[in-house]
C-alpha cells in the first residue's frame, strides 16, 4: 500500500512539472511555444543589457538614456542632454509590444513609421501611441492626449485600466498597412484606418493641418520620445506582418 502511494505521488509531482514545462515563457530571442520550440517571428528590440538596435533621432550614438535594473531608459533630459530615440531598422506591418512605465507628472509617447531625412522632429512624420500620468499632469488634458490615445487625433475609449504611476503598463500597437490598433494592459482602447476620409479630417482640421508628412509614409522607424520625463521601457518585441 505504501509503494503504491509513493508511486501515484511521484507521478502527479511528474505531471505537475510536466504540465509547468509546456507553458508559454517569453525571453529574449522570442516567445517560448507550449512545445518549448522558440517562435522566431518574434524580434527582440532590447536585450535589457545594452543600447544595441537603437540611435538617437539624427545621430549614429545616443544621449540622454540608458540602461537601468533592464529598462531602456530616458532620463529626461530633453533638448541638447537627450532627445527621442529610434530603432535602427525600419518596419511597415508589425506587433509591438513592450511595457512601461513613467514617472510622477510625466509625459511620453511611442511612434511608428517615423521618418528622418528632411524632418527635424519624429512626431512630424509618425503617429504617436501616447504615455503620460493622466492624473498627476499638471496641467489639463484633452482627450486625445491621455495615455493610450492616438495623439491629436483619436481618443482612447471603452474600457480603459492604466496602472498607478511606478508601476508598468503594457502596451500592444497592431500595424498593418492602413490598419492601426492601440492595446492598453490587454485591452483595444483605439482603432482606426490610416488615409481614410475620417483620418484626414481629423488630419486637417487640427494640429497635424500643417504637417502634410504626418503620418503618410508606409514604412519608418519605431521612435521613443523623451519628453523631458524618465520613462522606462522593457520586453520590447516586435513582429513582423
């Protein structure tokens, strides 16, 4: 009787780590299938060691961030001592998804499809998924600047769950060809077609009326603003579509 109670209990203890294995892990090279065979569709924008795969906006080195406790980090220098950053490779139809968090009153934003021949700024070019302390800014907000939305155009909406200040949202951008998706902590908070007639009004009769670049190109960088805020950034992965 006793053997046969050993017996059942290493199996069950066998199954249990078993069934542990076969659960979905992501690391750095991708995402772990349930088989435990690597999904190399995933790229890894960051390895959490170093800056390698990004550059400051206009420049081959980078200002102002760094890398802290395996975030990818601005410091919040801003101007001359910082600036946003962008990936060294260009993409058109992916998933990103990374996490983040920002500090007390802080303001950031992630952007797609970014130019830099012949544009001073990234925002001129790409459309801007927005970071900020909703709550703590100081100063008012419209609704298409809270975190989330698609900045100056399309406000988050529905069901919208944004983690306090200190702590790491999670963030999923879905682009593909004119289709965009904005994702906040596993939720769709913003979806809209670029190029449509909605999307140019919107583009015409607000901030981007004077930008007529702004957000037309099919392929760009993905850009990291600082905006005079530390903001921190981790499990960066991208995949192509």
């Amino acid at each position: 009787m006793k053997t046969n109670v050993l017996s059942l209990t290493i199996a069950v203890i066998l199954l249990i780590v078993s069934g542990c294995g076969n659960k979905s892990t992501d690391n750095a090279s991708g995402n772990i299938s349930e088989k435990g065979q690597v999904d190399e569709s995933w790229i890894s924008l960051f390895n959490g060691e170093d800056l390698s795969g990004w550059r400051s906006f206009h420049s081959d080195t980078i200002v102002g961030w760094t890398v802290e406790d395996g975030c990818l980090t601005a410091l919040g220098e801003g101007g001359d001592l910082g600036g946003d950053i962008i990936s060294t490779e260009k993409f058109d139809n992916f998933i990103l998804e990374l996490e983040w968090k920002i500090a007390p009153e802080g303001n950031s934003g992630i952007m797609f499809r970014v130019l830099e021949e012949g544009f001073k700024t990234t925002y001129a070019t790409g459309p801007e998924y927005q970071l900020i302390d909703d709550e703590g800014f100081p100063q008012p907000l419209e609704d298409w600047q809270t975190t989330g939305a698609n900045y100056a155009m399309h406000k988050a909406s529905g069901e919208i769950i944004i983690k306090p200040v200190g702590e790491f949202n999670s963030t999923r951008i879905v682009v593909d060809s004119s289709h965009v998706e904005h994702w906040l902590n596993g939720i769709k908070v913003v979806e809209y077609e670029l190029w449509s007639e909605e999307w140019q009004e919107l583009k015409d009769n607000g901030k981007w009326k004077d930008f007529a670049d702004y957000g037309m190109a099919k392929s760009g960088y993905i850009s990291l603003q600082d905006h005079g805020s530390k903001t921190w950034f981790k499990n960066i992965r991208l995949k192509k579509l």
